[in-house]
C-alpha cells in the first residue's frame, strides 16, 4: 500500500467516524446590540452601496473581542519585545481543535460567584480529571442573560469567573485553553491588576475564550473546536466555536 493510499485510507476513516457525532453550535450571533464589555468597542454592521450592483455587501466595524472570542497572549503581555507576546495571526490552531471536558457549575446569581479550587476538583473527582493538553470549558448557566441591550446589561452585572486559585491548578495541568460562557473568564468584581485568571493564563500561553453558549446538556467530554480569524498585531477575534458530541450520549 501506498503512503498516499494509507493516507486517503484514514481520511475516509475519520469521515466516517464524524458521521457518528452530533456538531453542537457553541457561539452567540453577530448583531447590533450585543453585550460588550463596558471599556471595548461596540459591534457595527451597516449597508454598503457598491457601483457593482450585482451583489450585496455589508460593512463591519467590531472589537477583536466582539461576541464568542478568543484572547490571544497578547491581550495581557502588553511588552512588544516580550516573546510571550504572541497576536492572534501568529497562534496555533491546534490549541482550539481536541479534547475537552466542560465543568459545569452553579445556576448564580449576580453576586460575582468565584470558583474556586474546591470546586473544580469536586467536578473532577465526580466526572472527569483534567489531562495535559485539555481544553477546559467552564458552563456556569449565565448564557441565560445574553439579551441584546438593554436587556443584556444583566449579562454585564456579577458574572462568575474562576478564582486565581483555580486557575493555577488548570494552568498546571498544561491545558491547551480555557472558555467559559461570561463576558469574563475573572468574575465580575475584580479589575485590573486582580484579573488573576487572565493574568495566569494568557502570559503562559493558554489561550481564553469567552462568551460561549449552548453548553447546556454537553457530557463532561466533548470534542471541540473554534477557529479564530487571522488577524496581524490582533489581541483576540471572534470565533465560530462548535462541540462534536456522539450521538450515542444521551445527555445531548
């Protein structure tokens, strides 16, 4: 047999394998009136008159932050010559793309709820530990108060996040990434220099998404997957973030 015949051999097998999935949406829409965060710029999309007028065309003005996204490394390594600095043109995607478990926690309320060591090793003594080059998702219900402003100011108001302590011990594990489904990956009461989650992550190389949806009824192991845009010097960038999920969990 062929290296090239192998090869096609086990493409046909992974295609048949996927078959045997579910592909779950994990991302908000793109629209006017999305919650952002207070200090970012808001997302924009306006008509755009062209002299073709064969075909239609929008105009889009957003954050590299807008709606489900990622934080590239350099949102938080603010140094240029710093080699952790790393943009969202230059990441890997191999990062967003394998294995993850998705913790679930909560329903909160808009108390700023910190989760904490405790609980993340709680969650995986009852499902599932964390291995090295996981990507953890964190579900904490707060999905539910995604609205288009100024119903969605409650999205913006006490979110939960994970405490400093927790998010040492998942970066000690060598996870690949960390989402969760908050404007925040740090809970709502805490600012600059206490954003510890951000600031144990992102200058270590793990990567941060944030405002997921659609984790509801996920089994703790999933198969994931979000692509970011290929943005130079970019701090972050939306994504279309989906869960493969066998067809044969029940849970889905």
């Amino acid at each position: 047999m062929t290296p090239r015949i192998k090869a096609l051999g086990e493409i046909d097998r992974l295609a048949d394998t996927l078959c045997g999935f579910d592909i779950v949406d994990l991302s908000h829409t793109l629209e006017i009136g999305i919650p952002t965060f207070p200090t970012h710029p808001k997302y924009i999309i306006a008509d755009y008159v062209s002299m073709d007028d064969v075909a239609e065309f929008k105009q889009l003005i957003m954050c590299d932050h807008s709606g489900t996204h990622i934080d590239s490394p350099s949102h938080f390594v603010p140094d240029p010559e710093d080699p952790r600095r790393i943009s969202t043109a230059d990441l890997s995607v191999s990062q967003l793309i394998g294995r993850a478990v998705v913790m679930a926690f909560g329903p909160f309320e808009a108390t700023s709820h910190h989760i904490g060591l405790a609980d993340v090793r709680a969650w995986e003594e009852a499902n599932e530990p964390v291995r090295e080059g996981d990507i953890v998702i964190i579900n904490t219900g707060w999905a539910r108060h995604w609205k288009r402003v100024p119903e969605g100011f409650d999205y913006l108001r006490g979110w939960p996040g994970l405490s400093g302590e927790a998010s040492a011990y998942l970066r000690g594990k060598n996870i690949k990434a960390v989402g969760i489904d908050c404007i925040s990956i740090d809970p709502g009461d805490v600012s600059g220099a206490d954003l510890k989650a951000h600031y144990e992550f992102l200058p270590n190389g793990v990567l941060v998404l944030e405002n997921l949806t659609n984790l509801d009824g996920l089994p703790p192991v999933i198969l994931f997957a979000a692509l970011p845009l290929k943005i130079a010097g970019g701090t972050g960038s939306p994504v279309r973030a989906v869960a493969l999920v066998s067809k044969g969990d029940s849970r889905v």
